[in-house]
C-alpha cells in the first residue's frame, strides 16, 4: 500500500474545489427557495378565491333558504 503525500498545493487544490462545490449547493438551494416560494403563493391564491367560493355559496344556500321559508308563512 503507498500513501500518499498532501501537499500545501494539493490542499488548497482540494479547498478551491469544495468551495465551488458549496458554492453550486447554495445557488441551487436558493434557486429551490424562489421556486417553492413562488409555488406556495399560487397555492394561497387558490385558496383564497376557493374561500370566497365557498363563502359566496353558503350566503346564496342561506338567502334561498329565508326566501323559502318566507314564502311558507
């Protein structure tokens, strides 16, 4: 088995490298940040415009229900 010997340069070769490395990580986990971010406020939008939906509906249910029983008197 031979061992090999590190040197200051092979070093310092070896942290440029994962410097770059770390560096690539960063930008792609804020890239991944942007578009998750992006995402989720699609997302809340939807349901945003879902809840008036629904609220919408309920408030025609709940008139055409007075209406009915105000007709029934």
């Amino acid at each position: 088995m031979t061992r090999e010997n590190w040197t200051d340069a092979r070093l310092d070769d070896l942290s440029g490298r994962m410097d770059r490395g770390f560096q690539r990580v960063d930008r792609d986990v804020r890239d991944l940040r942007s578009e998750m971010k992006d995402g989720f406020g699609r997302i809340d939008a939807r349901f945003d415009s879902l809840q008036r939906t629904l609220f919408l509906a309920a408030a025609g249910v709940i008139a055409s229900l007075i209406g009915l029983i105000a007709t029934q008197l």
